[in-house]
C-alpha cells in the first residue's frame, strides 16, 4: 500500500518536451491542426480522442470522450445520438468544453464553446463512410437509455441486419455537432511546472492572444 501511495505522490515527471514560445498571433484552428498531426505523425494512441463536457438537465457536469472527427473553418466535428444524455443536456444547454490530451507530447487543449448541429447533408456524408457494422449500431443503440440486458440490444441489431442488409440510412436523431469556440487555451508541459499556456480568447469578431501563468 505505501509503494502504491509512493508512486501516486510521485513528482517527478520531467516534461521535456517542447516549447510554446513562436506561435502569438497564429490563427488558433490551425494550431489545433498543427498539433492533431503531429499526434497522428507521432503515433500516439488514440490521437483524436476528446472529452466533451456539458451541463445535464440535472444541473451537473458530465464528461464523456467522442472522436474529433473534422476540423471546418468554424471549429471541430464530433458525431453523436442527439437523442443521448449530451444530446439532450445540449438542447437544453448548447454550452461545452472541450479538452484533447496527449500524454507522450505533454499537451492539452482546452475548449469552451458552443455547439450547433451541422447541416444534415455533412452528417449523411460521414455517415456513409462508416462501416455496415457501426451504422447499424447507430440505429439500434438507444444511447444513454436504460438497457434491461445485453440480449435487448443484440436482438434489436439482428432485426435491423434483416432490415438493411446492405444500405443502411443514417438516423434522424444521429449526426455531427461543431463547436463554435469562444476560447482556446494550447498547454505545453515545461520543467518545474513552469508550463506554457497560450489562450486565444475571441473578442468582437477577433483573436485575443495571451499567455496565462501555469
Ligand atoms: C475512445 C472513445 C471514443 C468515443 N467516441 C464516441 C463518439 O465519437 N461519439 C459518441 O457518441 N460516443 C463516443 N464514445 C462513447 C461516449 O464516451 C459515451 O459513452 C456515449 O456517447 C454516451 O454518452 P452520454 O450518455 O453522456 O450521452 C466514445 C468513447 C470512447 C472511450
């Protein structure tokens, strides 16, 4: 128990990484790029992997990781059931953050937004390119309901196999959001904990860029 509260307490990560230091007044999409194909260049796990944070109708924060699956002019792409628990939390409130991190690079990126659906055509289009397997999937997941068993869900699929054999329409209540993003905070991890921390903060229509203490 003692190695094991040892190695929780340990401090001694070096983050030795990189630096954030040239890049005051790029545009903040295009660090985002710039950063999301240097993970995918590196070949880190799960290099699109972000957790979504939203308000629930029960007044809580709720977390949950989706892939960023586009990068438009306005902001990220992830796709989702908007029948789900985000789904609906977003209806109600379209308010969320948005943090991507990527250990072996020592870098997070912060988002805080608001999300709008996209327009369904662009929904259609990457749900198509999906595999059979998942776009049945989409259909038969009630997402964030209540599941009575495994069994429920397995016979659902096989009578929408039998349903679509082959095309398979996407789902009204499935398709993208894009986060329209008020703010973006870059981390980059640096010794001692003096990390770098670069937030572009959108104001009247323009990029603020400022440096925040780590
Ligand atoms: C690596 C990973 C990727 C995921 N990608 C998605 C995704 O793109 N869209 C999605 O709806 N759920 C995705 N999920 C599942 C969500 O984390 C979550 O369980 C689901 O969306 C239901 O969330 P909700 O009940 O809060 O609405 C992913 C989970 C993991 C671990």
């Amino acid at each position: 128990m003692k190695e094991f509260l040892d190695l929780l307490r340990n401090d001694h990560h070096q983050f030795d990484q990189g630096k954030l230091e040239d890049y005051f007044g790029s545009e903040p999409f295009a660090l985002v790029a710039k950063w999301l194909r240097e993970a995918i260049e590196r070949g880190v796990s799960e290099p699109n992997a972000m957790s979504i944070s939203t308000i629930g109708l029960d007044g809580f924060p709720h977390s949950r990781i989706v892939y960023l699956k586009e990068l438009l002019e306005e902001g990220p792409i992830f796709y989702t059931n908007y029948n789900s628990a985000k789904g609906k939390a977003l209806e109600a409130n379209p308010k969320v953050h948005a943090l991507i991190f990527w250990p072996g690079m020592e870098r997070q990126i912060s988002i805080t937004g608001t999300v709008e659906k996209v327009p369904e055509e662009m929904s259609d289009e990457y749900f198509q390119s999906r595999p059979w397997g998942s776009k049945i999937g989409a259909w038969a997941s009630q997402q964030s309901e209540e599941l009575a068993s495994r069994d429920e869900l397995e016979n659902r699929v096989k009578e929408l196999a039998e349903l679509f054999p082959v095309e398979v329409p996407r789902p009204p209540h499935w398709g993208g959001y894009v986060i329209k993003p008020v703010q973006i905070e870059f981390w980059q991890g640096r010794a001692s904990r003096l990390h770098d921390r670069i937030v572009f903060e959108l104001n009247d229509g323009n990029w603020r860029v400022f440096r925040k203490n780590p």
